[in-house]
C-alpha cells in the first residue's frame, strides 16, 4: 500500500502541479499578449501578473476549506478532490478566447479559472506529503514527505517542457493555437490521476486518531486556539520558500526576455534546468532531515537561497547562456533542499487530528502573501530602479532570512517528531 500511495501522491501532485505552474510559465511569456489591452508591454505584464496573484489569493481559502474536511472526512477524498478541480480549471483555460476576440471578457474568464485552479490548489501540495508522512514509518517521514515536492517538480518540469516544444513553432501560429496545446491536455493526465487516486486507501494514521480521539469539529479553530504561535512561525517559516520558487521561475523569465532580450527558447531550457535541479534534490534532502534535523536542513537551506540572490542576478545579467542555465540549476538545487526538508518539517508541527489544516494553512497563507505577489512586487521595484535588479535581491534576501529566523525560533522540534502522538515518535 506504501508503494501505491507513493505512486498516487507523486503523479497526482506531478499532473496538477503541471497545470498550476503552467499558467505561471505562460502568464511571463504569452497570456500578457493576449489576454490584456495592447500597448504598454510593461502594463500588460503587470496585469497578467496580477492575474497570477489572484490565483494565490484564494489558495488560503482552499486550504481552509479543503483542510477543514480533511481532518474530519480524511485525506484521500480531498485529494481526488482538488485533482479534478485544478485539472479541469486548467483544460478550460486553453479554450478561453482572448482579448481580441471577447475583450474584458476574456480577462475575467482568466481570472476565475485562476481562482478555482488556486482553489484546489490550495490544499493538493500539503495533503500529497502529509499523507505520506502519515504512511511512513517513523525513521523515514522527511524523505516520503519530499516525494510529492519532487513530483510537483516534475509537474513543473512538464510544464515548461511543454511549452518549450510549442514555443518551436513559428511566432504567429504559437500566438494563435500553439500555447493552448498545454492547457488543453490537461483533461487527459487529469483523468489518469483520478483512475490512481480513488484506489488508495485512507492514511493509518487519521483512522487511528479517529478511533481513538475522534475528529476535531473545527481544526483551524482548535489550532488558533491550541497552537497559534505554531501555526504563525509554520506560516512565516513557508514565506522564504516562495519567494525562492517565483522569482526566479515567472519573474526572472520576464526579466530575462524583456529586459534583457535572451530568446525564448534559451529562458525556457534554463527553467527545465531549475525544475529538473530541484526535482533531483528533494528526496535526499528529506533523508538529510531524517538525519540531522529538518530544521537545520530547512533553514540552512534558505540562508544559501539569500546568499546565491545577487549572485543569481548577476549571473543572468550577463546574457551568456552557459551562466544564465548555470544560475538558474543552482537556484533550482537550493529550492529543492528548501521544499524537500519543509514537507516533513511542517508534517511535525501538528497533531493528526489538524494536521491536514496546519500544513496547508501554513503553507497557503505564506503563498498568497509571498509567492502570488513576488513577480508582480518584483516587476515594480525592477521599473522603479530603472531596470536595475538590486532592489529585486535585497526583497529576496530579507525575506529568506526572516523565514529562516523563523524556523530557527522553532525551539524543542529537533529532529522532528514531538507532535506526534504516542507511540508513533522517532
């Protein structure tokens, strides 16, 4: 049953995240053409980036809402749940017309495919790697709990190797038909997922506390009640990692593409580059926590992410292609340690019975006011210095460190555990 869950949680994750980060690719490189009035280019892009935003906006909302029903129905039925709300959200996109076409319409239409794709979204992530902390044994949580992140990264490699493939076409036919190819096939992976999850069997875990303790009646209130500085430093703790993933994912895309004039095609290989790095260094860096601490792991990991910001920059700034893939490969390894050792990390912080509404709250609520808002806050610092990217590394860093002190503050979680319930600690 490990073994299937296993297989159901990281493709799961794979095909959903595919359609969320896909709409985080082509927000940089298409949807700003097409779904905005023409003219001022850096408007449009600020206006699809805002779009972008809307869609982390309501993720704490889903986490809330998907979270509340996951520590009281259980786990497995919200995931097949938030797979085929992000799944379908994410075909319909593809056959939205543009603004050419419907005008305001079109970026309304956008705009609430977003909303139900963050949705589900909002609780997908956090209840694929709890769920596999939960089946674990004790020994090894950190390094199942990094499976789904590294499936997510590959959800997120797809993507952008999807539209890497349908960027080969000539400009015209990739700006009229070709970038709705990727949306579109979402239907079918979405129904892979689906066939997958529906045959796995509910966490042991939550059917143990459930017999023995019953369900809490509301879980979000019990945490704000019970741990509510748990649940505040888990939510500052998960700040430093969005802002690591969409800086340099959406934000520096654009950067690279408009500021700097790097072709599509080179921007698009170096952003499989990030996500196969990341990918790669999940699951070892969950065994790490394993074995010292996810804590010093999490954290060592975001205080590297602060230091590599201006190198990161620089690095793009020389507009050689060798540099720019190699900035963003490290980029991407220093993420993956970062999301790889923070799925088991947050997985300790709660008991089961909130677990599923700790995990994604913390990470939810840090996503729409760190990650939703990165491209758009780091577009506008960028146009304020002139097209310098100095204020872009110093939002970075600060925000880095602070997440960093956070989970330094996490005093008595060691090598992780103590929340868990007796007999079931490492």
């Amino acid at each position: 049953m490990l073994t299937r869950v296993v297989l159901a949680t990281t493709i799961g994750t794979a095909l959903e995240w595919y359609g969320f980060i896909l709409f985080s690719t082509m927000s940089a490189l298409v949807l700003n053409r097409l779904f905005f009035p023409p003219g001022d280019p850096v408007a449009a892009t600020l206006a699809s980036f805002a779009t972008f935003a809307v869609g982390f906006a309501v993720r704490p909302l889903g986490a809330l809402v998907i979270g509340h029903y996951g520590d009281r129905l259980g786990r497995r039925r919200m995931l097949v749940i938030t797979l085929v709300t992000v799944g379908l959200a994410s075909a319909l996109m593809g056959a939205l017309p543009t603004y050419a076409t419907a005008g305001a319409w079109a970026p309304a239409l956008l705009v609430v495919l977003r909303m139900i794709q963050g949705f589900g979204a909002g609780a997908e992530y956090a209840g694929a790697s709890l769920t596999l902390a939960e089946f674990a044994t004790p020994e090894q949580r950190g390094r199942y709990a990094a499976i789904p992140p590294a499936g997510a990264a590959l959800g997120a490699l797809l993507s952008a190797g999807a539209v890497a493939a349908v960027s080969t076409l000539p400009p015209d036919d990739f700006l009229d038909w070709g970038w709705r190819i990727p949306f579109l096939v979402t239907i079918l992976v979405t129904a892979t997922g689906f066939y997958i999850r529906v045959r796995v069997a509910e966490s042991p875990a939550f059917e143990k506390a459930k017999r023995e303790h019953g369900v809490a009646r509301a879980p979000a209130v019990e945490l704000a009640r019970r741990a509510p500085r748990t649940l505040f430093l888990g939510m500052v703790s998960s700040v430093g990692p969005n802002v690591a993933a969409y800086i340099p994912v959406v934000f520096a895309l654009a950067y690279l593409t408009e500021q700097l004039g790097v072709s599509r095609t080179d921007t698009l290989v170096g952003a499989l580059i990030y996500f196969a790095c990341s990918a790669v260094v999940m699951p070892p860096a969950g065994a790490l926590g394993d074995a010292v601490g996810r804590r010093i792991v999490f954290g060592g990991a975001m205080v590297c992410a602060a230091a590599f910001a201006f190198p990161f920059f620089w690095l793009l700034d020389t507009k050689e292609v060798g540099w720019v893939w190699f900035a963003f490969g490290l980029s991407g390894m220093l993420l993956g340690v970062q999301l790889g050792a923070q799925a088991g990390f947050l997985a300790d912080l709660f008991t089961t019975r909130t677990r599923f509404s700790g995990v994604a709250l913390s990470r939810e609520v840090a996503a729409a006011l760190a990650g939703g808002t990165a491209p758009l806050i780091a577009t506008a610092l960028l146009e304020a210095a002139g097209g310098e990217p100095w204020p872009v590394v110093l939002y970075m860093s600060v925000l880095l460190l602070v997440s960093a002190l956070a989970v330094a503050l996490m005093h008595g979680f060691g090598r992780a555990g103590h929340r868990w319930e007796a007999g079931a600690r490492p």
